[in-house]
C-alpha cells in the first residue's frame, strides 16, 4: 500500500472508531495520542483493522512501541517495506 | 520445581506466554473490554504469582476422572486445560499425579471449575493452576462412558448486568493472574495484546512523571480537560 493511500485510510479507521465524536484528520507526524485520537478503547479496534490490512498478525518490537504514535511512523513500521 | 523436560510449545502461544508475564489482566481488560471476558466463577489462583496464559482445551465432567484424563492426553503443549464439573458437589478433578502430568506435557496450567487438591504439591511444580474449591477426595474414574471430545463448554462470565454464557472451543485463549481469569476469542488474542503493551507504554509515561514530581493532574491534563481545552491523558 503506497503510502499517501495509507494516510486516508488509516484516518478514515480513526473516524469510525471515534465515532459519534469528530476529530480533524491527523497530519502523518501527529502524535496520535496527545492529540486524543488513540485511548485504550480505540488502540484494540486500530490493531485490529491494521492486522486486516497487513493480512497478518502484527508483532510489537520495542522499536515499533516507541514509535506507535504517528501516521508516518506506523507506516514506516508495517507497510513501507512492502510497498517498496 | 520438577526437572521433568517437557515439550515447548508452538513458537507463537511461547510469545504469547512470554508478552502476557509483563502484564496482567487488568492490563487486557483495560485495553479492550469488548473483547477480554472476565470468568464469574469464583476462581482462586492455588499458585500465587504464576501467570497462566494460553489456548484452552475444555472438557466438562461429572465426578469423573475420565473425561480429565482423555482431555489431558489430547492436550498439546502450552494448552490450558479447563475442567468444568458439572456436578453440584465436586470432588477434586486434579492433584498432584495429573498436575506432575500436565508439567511433563508441556501444559501451560490447569483451570478447574470444581475441586483441586494437593496444593503443597502443586505449588513446587511451576504451573498456574486455578479453582473454585478445594477437596482432599477425588474424583472417581471410569464411571461415565468416555467423552467425545475436542468439546466445548460454555462458562459465566461477567456482564454489565449479572453473569451470562460464553461459549469457549478450542483454540480460544485463557489467561490468568492473582487478579482473575479471563477468556479472548483466538482471532483477538494478537490485537489484545498489542494494545495492552501500548497501554501499558503510556502508562508507564505517567508513572515515569509522576515519580519525576510531576503532579498526576498535570501530567494528564486534568485542568485542560476540565476546562474544555484537551482530552484527559488518564485515559490512556
């Protein structure tokens, strides 16, 4: 999955997970968390929608816990590869 | 501690073990409440400190020793064995020869809604092992016709308006501490677990603050959020 196309889905998964409530789209570099577009009800269901994405079950390193907190990096973690 | 060698387990349900020993139920309920259902039974951990966590293998009984013993031969290492006696007066479906059994096999702990025995026992041998009660007779052997099994069973658990049936085959998970026994559907296990290690990551950001003399409302924003200007960080 290139990754601007990520970029739109993975905002259109946060918009169903946070619905009713509505948050402005995150920029790739946003952390997510601060912002309040990831809590603990809405990490379980992202993770799940990811590993439907990636087609396989999704393994936390160290590295990819850091860094599990914006667009851009959750992209470089489980999908650039990939696409490269 | 046993020097039985047993049989590992599959690499997954062993990275599964081994993530779930940094955590705690808590920690997965927390994290996804839609899909960690707490068992109502009244299960006491007979191992304190040992965590159980694994995929289960049910089996239902009456008393009988028999339906136990063919679970626990068809167990594969790393499975939870769950004993459910149906009777209403249980006499103990698990002691110490079973326990040293399931230790050799490999098994990653017993759940037995019914009767144990043998604790001292138990408590050397390194596996979770789990209750409702505690019985010094045991369970007869042979008296039903043998089970058919793999099988189901459908255990209580908690609901926001009392207990209700949750049917768990094999291949679901269990998971156990101090705390409680919980159940998630197979297909969730991976997704819970990650988000418990995130939420924990976060977690540990607070605490890391607050032992730095922070004040905890400053560190998760409780003015802002009572002010209407951001989301309170507690809820992580």
């Amino acid at each position: 999955m290139e990754r601007q196309d990520f970029y739109r889905t993975f905002s259109g998964i946060l918009r169903t997970i946070r619905a009713p409530r509505e948050f402005p789209d995150p920029a790739p570099d946003d952390n997510l968390w601060d912002l309040g577009h990831l809590d603990s009800f809405a990490m379980v269901e992202l993770l799940i929608h990811l590993e439907e994405l990636t087609g396989q079950e999704i393994t936390l390193t160290a590295d990819s816990l850091r860094n599990f907190h914006t667009m851009e990096r959750i992209y470089d973690s489980y999908f650039a590869k990939e696409a490269a | 501690m046993t020097s039985t060698t047993a049989p590992p387990a599959d690499s997954r349900v062993a990275r599964i073990r081994e993530t779930f020993r940094e955590l705690g139920c808590a920690q997965l309920r927390d994290a996804a409440p839609d899909y960690v259902e707490v068992l109502a039974w009244p299960l006491v951990s007979r191992t304190p400190g040992l965590h159980l966590a694994g995929p289960v293998y049910p089996v239902a009984t009456a008393n009988d020793m028999l339906p136990v013993l063919q679970a626990l031969d068809a167990a594969a290492p790393g499975d939870v064995l769950l004993a459910t006696n149906t009777a209403e007066y249980s006499e103990a479906l698990a002691g110490d020869v079973l326990s040293t059994a399931a230790v050799a096999q490999g098994l990653g702990g017993l759940v037995v809604h019914g009767a144990v025995r043998d604790l001292g026992f138990i408590a050397e041998l390194g596996l979770p092992v789990f209750s409702t009660e505690v019985n010094i007779i045991s369970a007869k052997t042979a008296q039903v016709p043998a089970a058919e099994l793999p099988m189901s069973v459908t255990v209580p658990v908690v609901g926001a308006d009392g207990p209700r049936p949750l049917e768990l085959s094999p291949g679901d998970w269990l998971f156990g501490d101090d705390d409680a026994v919980v159940a998630v559907r197979a297909d969730r296990v991976s997704p819970v677990l990650n988000a418990a290690r995130l939420l924990r990551s976060q977690e540990e950001k607070l605490r890391d603050a607050v032992r730095g003399g922070i004040r905890l409302s400053e560190a998760c924003g409780l003015h802002d959020y009572l002010a209407g200007r951001g989301p309170l960080k507690m809820d992580v």
